[in-house]
C-alpha cells in the first residue's frame, strides 16, 4: 500500500503529465492549422521572376 504523500505526488504527476499533453497537442494542432491557412490562402504574385 503507498502512503498518502506517495499518493499525493503520485496525482501531482499526473495532473502534470496531463497538462503537457494539452500543451503539446495545442502546440502541434496551431502549428499544423497555421501551415495550412498559409499554403491554402497563399497566392503567388503576378510577375515572381522579374
């Protein structure tokens, strides 16, 4: 049986591990719809090789 401090830390890793999954998959999920609003809105100029 763990101790109730073992517990404790135990939910504090937790809690932790969970906010660094949040972090990373809105970290990811911005870059990746930020890469494709620039290519889907990207327009290339008129003349690119003057």
């Amino acid at each position: 049986r763990l101790s109730q401090a073992q517990d404790e830390w135990r939910a504090l890793a937790m809690a932790v591990d969970r906010l660094c999954l949040w972090g990373a998959l809105a970290l990811t999920g911005g870059c990746a719809l930020g890469t494709g609003l620039d290519a889907a809105l990207h327009r290339p100029p008129d003349t690119p090789f003057p």
